[in-house]
C-alpha cells in the first residue's frame, strides 16, 4: 500500500477472492461524492465485520492492539496438569487427544518439532490467507471448543463456572492480542511473533521472534527471546541476536547460581555447535539474576491504521 498512496492519503479498494488463493485487494478510483459520505475508521476491519454491531469489534481489536505483552493467563493454562484437569471434567476425548498432541517434550525436544509447533501456534488464520492447509494442531480452535462445551454441559446442569470460562477466554485473548499485533508489525514493515510452547513434561516456554524494519545500508537484526522455567534450573531468560545472517549475540539471565556457573563453563560448547551451523557466535554474556524489566522493544507506530470503510 505504500507504493500507491502516502501515509495519509485516502485510498479506494476492491477486494478480489481468488479461488486458487488469498484474496487481493485492487485500487479503483473513488466515486462521486465519496468524500461528504466517507466514514474513517481507526483500525482494520475484514468485509464481514462490516455490519451494524461494527464498533464493539473495532474496539475489540484496538484491545488487543493495546494489550500488554506477556501470555500471562496463558502461561499459567499451559502449566502441566492444569488444562488436563479441566478436559476431564467434559465428556470430549477428541479434546484431549488435540491437548495431547499440542504439547511438546522438553526431554525428546527436536528442531523439527519445534518447527512444527511454532508453525501450529501462529493459527490457522496465517495459513488460510495464503490458501494453503492449516495445521491439525491449533490452540485457539482447542480453547473455543472447551469454552463452548463448558457453556453447554452448564446450560444443561443449570451450573456454568463462570470463573473457567473466564480464564480460557482470557487465554483465547493473548493469542488473538499475539496475532493482531503480529498483523499491526507487518504493516510496519517488521516481524513479530510471540507464542506461548505448551510441554507435557515441563512448565511452557515463552518464545519472541522480534526483527525491526529495514534500514537502508543495514540488514536488520533478528532477535529471539525465550523465558523457561523449570524445577531444576528455574527462571531462565535468553536473548539471542542474529547479525549479517552470521554474528550470534547471547545474553542469558538465570536465578540459579547453579546454572550460571555451568552456562558459563559450557559455553564454549556452545560456540562449537553453532560453527558446526554455520554461525559464529560473537558474544556470550551469562547474568546472575533475572532479567531487568524493560520497556517492550516493539509498539504500534500508527501506520496503516485507517482505513475508509465506506468503500
């Protein structure tokens, strides 16, 4: 959009379904007397949404634009035994079997495992835009379908618990907020994915992918963050910097004294693993202590967020 209009300009689109594809969306001129009857809107709204009951929508979205970062509800959700417990208490075993094979193992932990669940946990929205299968494995779809089970089961027992329904839909939001802000940093010529990794064995891992725009003359740096924490090494976080597609950067903060010294004695490890990649590793830092609480590196700029709706 930005080849065709500068920031502010008024645009008129068509959208286009494609059968063998996500839809486009054409420039067409504006129509007489389209300016008197234009309404703006603050965000991005699919043609569906475009109906009477619109506002409570757009600022549905603007929410989880907003939203703090940070999977809290989530976090807690995913933590081993929690979800199981409240699976057990519907009669729907095609729901547990989904939990099971959304979570992940820490002690059988691949990279093409891992790949497949990163791939699963940006839903199946990101697929279906580009015409393609979604994953089987999805949260959110998971989440709904409990949510609207437990609503049944009450409505059926005149006992709904308002209190689990509360807590999942909750978690439904920090994975629409992860979406929509992932949508709102594309538009900002950046990348943004955050998820939240559920593991049978383990408490979930929190995972951050972050690269900012491009500059020119520069290549942009990806960063990755990671926060575990398990029984035996407790909180860890870990910042992982990629340069020139090359130069690896690593911070790690840890708790456990423990682990800091066997971090910082294994590291050379480390860096031999990853010139086995084809990476060099620049720096490793080992910090005791947890991670200083910092400002978010990432927040919506304005930019492409209006849009004439009147189109």
């Amino acid at each position: 959009a930005a080849a065709l209009a500068a920031p502010g300009e008024s645009m008129w689109l068509r959208v286009q379904s494609r059968s063998e594809g996500p839809w486009n969306l054409q420039a067409v001129p504006a129509p007489a007397g389209s300016q008197a009857a234009s309404t703006a809107l603050t965000l991005t709204a699919p043609p569906v949404l475009l109906e009477p009951n619109l506002a409570p929508v757009v600022s549905r979205i603007a929410n989880l634009l907003y939203r703090p970062t940070g999977a809290l509800e989530l976090s807690q959700l995913f933590k081993p035994g929690t979800l199981d417990a409240l699976l057990q208490t519907v009669q729907r075993p095609d729901l547990l079997a989904q939990w099971r094979g959304l979570q992940l193992s820490m002690a059988q932990l691949t990279p093409a495992t891992l790949k497949q669940a990163m791939m699963g946990a940006m839903g199946a929205e990101v697929w279906l835009a580009r015409g393609l299968q979604p994953p089987v494995q999805d949260t959110k779809q998971l989440l709904r379908k409990l949510i609207a089970e437990i609503n049944v089961s009450g409505n059926a027992d005149e006992e709904v618990d308002l209190g689990v329904v509360e807590k999942l839909t909750r978690a439904v939001d920090d994975i629409e907020a992860s979406q929509v802000q992932a949508v709102q940093a594309q538009a900002q010529q950046e990348v943004l994915f955050s998820m939240t990794l559920p593991f049978a064995d383990s408490n979930p891992v929190e995972l951050t992918v972050r690269r900012g725009p491009r500059q020119e003359g520069e290549q942009p740096v990806l960063t990755v963050n990671v926060h575990s924490k398990t029984e035996e090494l407790g909180p860890v976080w870990l910042k992982t910097q990629l340069m020139n597609a090359q130069q690896i950067e690593l911070t790690m903060w840890a708790e456990n004294e423990a682990v800091v010294a066997q971090a910082r004695s294994r590291s050379y490890l480390l860096g031999d693993e990853l010139r086995a990649a084809g990476l060099n590793m620049r720096a490793f830092s080992v910090v005791h202590g947890a991670r200083p609480s910092e400002v978010s590196d990432w927040t919506p700029s304005g930019r492409g967020l209006v849009v004439d709706v009147s189109a």
